[in-house]
C-alpha cells in the first residue's frame, strides 16, 4: 500500500438515502477538493479550517457543469480518523450523486479505496492497533446491543490495554531472566526461580480468563446457532412464530408441513440468536420431506444449542426416542409444549433420557414458558463463568487462538522452572508469549494477516 496517496471511496450504503458520503484521506485531499468544489461565497479552499464545513456545489473538471448542491468537511492531520487529512463530501443521497462524485474525485488524482483501506491507515498510522481494528467491523455488524457495547469496549482499547499491561510484566520477567542469565549468583538465582514461576501463573491466570470468556464473546459477534427439533406437530413452527412474534412458518394440523430448514434471526435479552426451525425428524416416503429431514440433521449437528420440543399431550413415540439418541452431549433445552392440554408423556421417562438437561413446561399457545425459555438461553451463554459487566469479553477466534498459544508457551516456562532447567530456556517460552500477544495487537504479524483482516471489510470504511 502507498500510504502517501489520496485515496478516496463512498462511504454510505449503496442505494437511495437521505445523504450520501464520498470520503477522501491522505495529503492532496484539500487540493483536490479546490478543483471541483465552488463555495457560495466563492472562498478558496486552501483557507479551510479544520473541523469546520462550507455549503456549495462539486463540478465536473471536464466541463465545469454542476454534479449536486453539497456541504463539504475538512479535518486537518493528525486529529482524524487516519491521521491525515480527511475531507468528506456530504451530496444527496441515491447512486447517481455520489458515483458522479466520486468519478470526479478520482479524475483529479485520488486513487480509490481498497476495502477498509480507511481504517488499515489509522492502524499504520498509529491511531489504533489491530484488535481495536478488527472491533470496527465488529460494531459495523454487531446485532444487538451486547455485541454493539463489546465491540465498543474492543474499539475504545479496553482488550488492547489488558493485553499491554500484561505484555509489560513479561518484557519486566525476561529482563530479570537476562540479567540472571547475564550475571549468575546461584543465591539470587535460587529465590528469582520461585518468584517468576510465581509471577507466571498468575498471568497464566489472566490469560486463562480472557479465554474462558471466548465462547460468550464469540456468540455476542456471530450469533448463537440454535435448532429447534422434535417429531411433526409437535409445535416448532409455532415456538418459531412466538419467538419472532410474527407468523414466519406456516401453522397447521398436518404432520411435515415444514419441509426445509427456515433460518430467522432473533435478539434474546441481548444476545443474537441465529434460530432454525426444521423439519420433523421422521421416516418419510416424501422425497421433498426426505431432503428437509437430511437438512435438518446438517443443521443439528453444526448448532451450538438445540432445543428439542416434546408433546405433553401425546405418549414418546419412537421418534422422540431416536431424537434423544442424537443429542449425547450436546448443549440442549428440552420444551415440553401444549402444557395447557391433558398429559399423556411419561415426564420420568423423558429425564432418564436427557439427564441433567434442562427442561421446560411450555405452551406456545398461552405463552407459558416463553420467559423461562429466554431466561435459560441467557444462563447458558453466560454460564455464570463471565458476567455481562465484565469488563471485557474476547470475541475474536483469532484472538482467542493467539491468546491459547501464549498460554501454552507461558505454562512450557513453569515447567521448565519447576524442572531447574536453564534460564535461557525460560526466556524462549517468554519471548514466544510476547510474540503471540504482539500478533494480537498487531506490533509483529504479518502482512498477509492483516490484508487478510481488511480484506473483510467494506469499501469506504
């Protein structure tokens, strides 16, 4: 990337809006402004205050014709978002105006964008660091307010601030270690062991809890994949259908009136559910019905939460009986609906099959249950291990990959100590912890990591 060009790109969604944005960063942002913007007052550019904005109209170089009625911006390096000069071109919203914008733009000397090229600058420049990075994408996608609050606490440096203080305690044991190796007193040496096998374990232990806190982060940013299963008619469109709070699956009397798997999103006390209602698992001799049952198999054993939906109002029949055979360990609500009809199931029966999972008396029908069921999806995404006050929770899989690595190499330096081994050892392991944390924040990875993480974003941010 050449860092000292102007790049350029339209920084709102495609389609017709209100405003539409086109954005330029990098030195020559205000000279190419003054070749296609003419002022109300006929004021130069070249006079333009940072943080302040005039209102005229964007030409086109070729012919001088008027493009649209626009309010232009400027910030002055460093105090932007990439740490150059910024100018952004507020026009009316909708394709037209903003492509012929741009087009001028970049007949005038920007270059455009590549995807988050915005935000790649502001972490070489130095304004972030890679994890802060990657939480804008994060807030762009968040789906609820959860996953929006962490992403902002991972784009105000909450994470990047753990991760610093801890690499510094490092950086502080490998210079003892190197004195130590530097000038051996067998005394000193004797007492440092214990006190840096000590100092290890304890950031072993703040390392282990940003990990422990990796499975709740990853379903604030992705989404907890739940599939609701269970024998036809036995009431999972219309749990589907309560959930949403909208007639989304059709509804009817007839066993296998759903034949595919619907995917629908859901917020559920703050958390992002990516919920599928399925097929009924049965032997079939429909071929469309067959499919859907194949579908729903996929999608079960891929979920990271199944709620499987039992009929009060009806004996186990050998298909709640199969379906039981599938969950095995499998994190698993079991529902058991129509509570407001005459029981027929077997309750005990159905607790020796699912042992200590959780079960719930629902009715779809009155609403009963409905809460209980949100409160328990709730508890297990916490598990009571992270609370949502934390103060920060991993949500990367990256991060939580790096983070295990530097885990391992710090517990690989306890057991060298522990063993007596040589000093020099120890500060292998510790150097190798630093590197790992360091590709976190993004001070030593590697370039085809990082085009590979602003690859995911889109053109403009």
């Amino acid at each position: 990337m050449h860092i000292d060009d102007t790049v350029a790109a339209i920084s709102t969604a495609p389609g017709e809006g209100g405003i539409g944005i086109v954005r330029l960063s990098g030195e020559n942002s205000l000279d190419i402004l003054n070749k296609i913007f003419v002022s109300i007052k006929n004021k130069d550019t070249s006079d333009f205050s940072t943080f302040t904005m005039r209102y005229g109209h964007i030409i086109d170089p070729s012919n001088n014709e008027v493009i649209d009625e626009v309010i232009v911006s400027f910030m002055k390096a460093p105090h932007t978002y990439t740490k150059e000069d910024v100018v952004e071109i507020n026009c009316h919203g909708g394709v037209v105006p903003v492509k012929r914008i741009l087009e001028a733009v970049l007949k005038c000397g920007a270059r455009l964008a590549e995807p988050g090229e915005f935000t790649k600058r502001a972490f070489l420049n130095g304004r972030i660091d890679l994890s802060q990075a990657e939480a804008v994408i994060d807030m762009i996608r968040a789906k609820t307010d959860s996953s929006m609050n962490e992403a902002l606490k991972h784009l105000e440096g909450k994470l990047s601030n753990k991760l610093k203080a801890i690499k510094d305690r490092l950086v502080d044991m490998m210079s003892h270690v190197e004195a130590l190796i530097e000038f051996p007193d067998d005394d000193i040496e004797e007492l440092m062991y214990g006190q840096i096998e000590n100092d290890c374990l304890e950031i072993s232990k703040s390392l282990e809890d940003l990990i422990v806190s990796s499975d709740t982060g990853k379903i604030l940013r992705e989404g907890l994949n739940t599939v609701i299963i269970g024998k036809p008619n036995v009431g999972k469109s219309s749990l589907l259908n309560a959930l949403l709070e909208e007639n989304r699956s059709i509804v009817t009397d007839i066993p296998g009136t759903t034949r595919d798997v619907i995917l629908e999103y859901l917020n559920i006390k703050g958390i992002p559910i990516n919920i599928m209602d399925t097929a009924g698992i049965r032997n079939t001799e429909d071929e469309v019905e067959k499919i859907g049952v194949q579908r729903t198999l996929e999608y079960f054993n891929k979920a990271d939460l199944i709620i499987l939906m039992l009929d009060y109002s009806s004996e186990l029949s050998s298909e709640d009986e199969e379906i039981f055979n599938l969950l095995g360990n499998k994190n698993a609500i079991v529902l058991i609906n129509k509570v407001d009809l005459d029981r027929k199931l077997n309750i005990s029966k159905v607790k020796e099959f699912v042992n200590e999972k959780r079960i719930i008396n629902l009715s779809v029908k009155t609403g009963e249950g409905l809460e209980n069921l949100k409160d328990e999806i709730y508890a297990m995404v916490y598990k009571g291990e992270v609370k949502y006050q934390s103060d920060v929770l991993v949500t990367n899989i990256r991060h939580k990959d790096l983070l295990i690595k530097s885990r391992t190499s710090l517990m690989e330096a306890v057991n060298t100590l522990s063993r007596q081994m040589p000093l020099d050892l120890v500060s292998i392991d510790l150097k190798q912890c630093v590197e790992y944390i360091g590709e976190i924040t993004g001070e030593n990875v590697h370039e085809d990591i990082i085009n590979r993480i602003f690859s995911q974003f889109c053109i403009g941010k």
